[in-house]
C-alpha cells in the first residue's frame, strides 16, 4: 500500500519477526527483566537484514513498535549501515509499563509502501514505568494523523489501554502545538467517561478529539494526550484513588489533500469613488495541501487587490504552511463575481464560489449616511468581517461604537481592548469614514450595532453577520 500505510496480512510473510536479545525464556515467554538491565540501557527490537524475502536497500526506514508504541528512533537504511546488522530500535525502559507485548516493527521504502512484520511475543517485568500506558490513535498512522481521515468523521478518536474496571471515571486530555511548538488548542473530557460492562468487555473506553482542536494546528502540528482514571475504593476502603497514564504524541499531515477548498464574504459594497477612504471588499480563502500553487481568477467587472495590475483579475499565489491563501476582491458596478480558484498540479475541475456586492444600506436615523457590512466570513479566527461606515457631515468629530451584542460569543473586535473583545468605539478620518473588523473561531452568527457618540439612535444590523466553518468537513469538499 502507498502513503505509509501498513498492508494487509496477506503481506506480513515478506518480513521475519523481530528479535528481542535480552529477553530470556520463562516457560513458554521471553521475558525482559528491567531491573537487569544496566542504567541507561534501552529495551531493544532488533531487525536482521538476512531475510530470503526483503532485500534492504538505501532509503529504507525502519519503526520499532512494542504494541501500538513506537521506537524512539527510526534506523534509514544507507550506504554505511547496509550490511552493519542486526539495527536496532530502541525504547525507554521507563516509558514501558509491565505486560506482555507484541513486538513488531515497519518497513517503508522510498516510494512510501510500507510493510508491517509478523509478532514476536515479549513480557515485560520490573518496570517502574505507570501500570496505565498511553492512549492510543486508532486513526494514526505511524504516529501521524491525517487531514482527510479526521476531517471526515469530525475529529480523531482516542482510546484507553488499561485494564479496565466497571465504574472506572476517564477523563482524556489533549494539548496541540503548531508547526513552531507553540500551544494553539487544549480539550479537556467533560464529565469524565463512566467505564461500563460493555467497556470492560470491550477492553477500551474512547473519545474523541474535536477536528476543531486539531484543525488549527495546521500541517506538521502536533498533539499530546493523556488520561486519567478516577477508581473507587475497595470494600475495605472507599478511598477513591487517581492514575495518570503516559503520554501519546502524534503529528497532524495535510499532505494527504487532495483537492482545494474555496470560499468568499458576501455583501460588501460597490467601490465609491466619492469615498477614497473606504474600499469595500470581499475576502476569499484556499485551502489545500501546503506548498501547492493555486491560480485564483475572477469574472469581468471585478478586482483581486493582490494581483498584479498588469492582470488584476488574476492572482497567483503559494498555499502557506497551512495550506491557506487569502484575497481580497473589489467590485465597481457589478452585483454577482464568480471566482475559481486552481491549480495545474490537480485532476478535475477547480472548485468556484460566488461573491455578492451590493449598495451602503441608510443609517441616517442615528447619525450615519451610509454602511455596509460582510457576511459568510470564515470562522479561522484571521479572515475578518468587514464594517464599513460614513457618519453625518455634522458628526465627522465624533467617533462610532462597535459592539457585539451576544455576550456569549467567540468573535471578537479586531484591536479592542483584551478585555472588552466585544466592544470598540472608533475614530473617523477627516471624511467621517471608519472600517472595523471582527474575527471569529466558532461558526456561529453573530449580531452587531453601531452608535454614534452623543446621539441616542443605534443601528442593529438588518441581518445577523454568519461566520462559517472552513476548510469544510471532508463530506463537504469537492471530489
């Protein structure tokens, strides 16, 4: 199979299983003894080269795992380690809880088809390593979670590896990190998970992690999950008592991608002359696989401010590290553009949307000529809905406040006070012209007034600004 993925058992006989040299048989077990091992040692699963089936060649990766834990190291196969064999992986002793493992490990050669080797039965003892191992990804592959796979299902599900115990309370916890190591996202199981008969019988409990705590991670994020097991106490005593497993990390791939996502605001007004200092706007978005070009165009009668004048109607561009690009589109005298965003790297046709335009709505009751406003903004927390206003030639010293009316929301005002997100009050230009923003990280609509300092009337926007979920769920993406 292509693309990391492990092949079917129909495969396994290519490869030998590994070996484990310092396990000693115990009866009918290899048995590794931690305490006999020196400090610092590693636990070792070892792969020979010699195998009448596999020739290893330069590029070759080996993964070790122990169950569904990977080695600490990946062997690459080169010029100098070709017929330097047996390799070895190699695992933290004190990461490894005492039990009875499958030890395995990966094949993946330079075109990325991987093959998974047959078992070799290990059971560790004398671990000082937590009797709860770390939660498992079902969906990752060789530690990485891939976008089309968690967008699909709406996010990542994750499992306990424990010996569970009926009325067991679980809480998993989730820390994601950027491409840089920053922390972006958290969650948190709330209430904990009541462990039932059926989990016991199972031998797991799962949630899952929301694809809006992964998505924001972007391509080569990261994740870290754990969980905690509150149990009851036994007849003797009802102390109820908490464990703390090991850590999982995995990593967050868009590489799988296949396909761009567009999406553009609507409602932004025609550009004025008579109004230098405002130039209404619609925003677009693409999403794609990072590092892909993409060649974004619009119809007659529209602009991309970012394109080059000598072709403004079209803008070429890269999808960043996170496999977004945005734009801005300006419209003079028409109602309706079409845009297609696409790029010469992909089959099919390119994904299009429609942007809306239309004229400055009346807000003369309450001291301003003219504004106007976006709407179907994308809820990733940058692309702005845009405010854009003229106050009353009387009013032009005075300043505007914007203000969120739903206390509850997650938008915020773009250069509010930290404090008051939902609020900003504006100075105007010399014209009586202003622009605010507002982002959101919710799709969610949102209601929104505009008042004029000194004056009683208060303009509540006709209709609510709609932020929406984008990049799409991959039920939603073009195929």
């Amino acid at each position: 199979m292509k693309n990391g993925s492990r092949v079917t058992d129909d495969d396994l006989p290519q490869l030998t299983p590994p070996k484990v040299p310092q396990a000693k048989p115990i009866g009918d077990q290899w048995v590794i003894d931690v305490g006999d091992l020196q400090p610092g040692d590693k636990i070792l699963v070892t792969i020979d080269g010699d195998q009448p089936e596999w020739h290893p060649a330069p590029g070759d990766a080996l993964v070790g795992y122990l169950d569904l834990v990977s080695s600490e190291n990946i062997v690459v196969i080169d010029q100098w380690n070709i017929e330097n064999y047996p390799w070895s992986t190699v695992f933290d002793p004190g990461t490894i809880p005492n039990g009875t493992y499958k030890a395995t490990y990966t094949k993946t050669n330079a075109a990325g088809d991987t093959l998974c080797s047959p078992p070799q039965p290990v059971t560790i003892v004398g671990s000082s390593a937590s009797n709860y191992p770390s939660p498992r990804f079902p969906d990752a592959v060789n530690g990485v979670l891939l976008y089309s796979k968690i967008a699909a299902q709406g996010g990542a599900p994750v499992q306990t590896r424990y010996l569970l115990q009926k009325d067991d309370e679980v809480t998993f916890y989730w820390q994601g990190f950027d491409d840089s190591g920053n922390p972006e996202t958290s969650y948190k199981t709330a209430p904990p998970l009541n462990v039932s008969d059926d989990d016991v019988k199972a031998g797991y409990i799962a949630d899952k992690i929301p694809f809006s705590r992964i998505e924001p991670l972007g391509n080569d994020g990261t994740g870290l999950a754990y969980y905690e097991v509150l149990r009851g106490g036994s007849p003797v005593t009802s102390k109820s008592t908490t464990h703390t497993s090991l850590k999982t990390k995995v990593e967050i791939s868009w590489n799988d991608i296949t396909a761009l996502q567009l999406t553009g605001t609507l409602q932004a007004a025609k550009a004025y002359p008579q109004l230098p200092n405002l130039m209404p706007c619609n925003r677009g978005a693409v999403f794609g696989a990072p590092g892909l070009p993409v060649t974004i165009s619009v119809s007659l009668g529209a602009v991309i401010v970012e394109a080059d004048s000598s072709d403004p109607t079209t803008y070429r561009t890269t999808l960043d590290g996170a496999g977004l690009a945005s734009f801005r589109v300006a419209s003079h005298d028409q109602t309706l553009i079409t845009v297609v965003a696409a790029s010469a790297q992909l089959p099919g046709d390119p994904p299009f949307c429609n942007m809306k335009f239309g004229d400055y709505l009346d807000g003369s009751a309450a001291g301003i000529e003219g504004y106007n406003y976006t709407t179907h903004v994308p809820n990733d927390g940058v692309t702005p809905c845009s405010i854009y206003f003229q106050v009353l030639p009387q009013f032009k010293a005075e300043s505007v406040t914007v203000t969120i009316v739903d206390q509850n929301s997650q938008a915020s005002i773009v250069d509010a006070d930290p404090d008051t997100p939902l609020t900003r009050t504006i100075r105007l230009s010399d014209d009586g012209c202003a622009v605010a923003e507002i982002v959101d990280t919710c799709a969610e609509q949102v209601h929104v007034t505009l008042s004029v300092t000194g004056q009683a009337g208060v303009i509540q926007f006709p209709t609510p600004i709609r932020f929406v979920a984008f990049p799409n769920v991959a039920a939603d993406m073009p195929h």
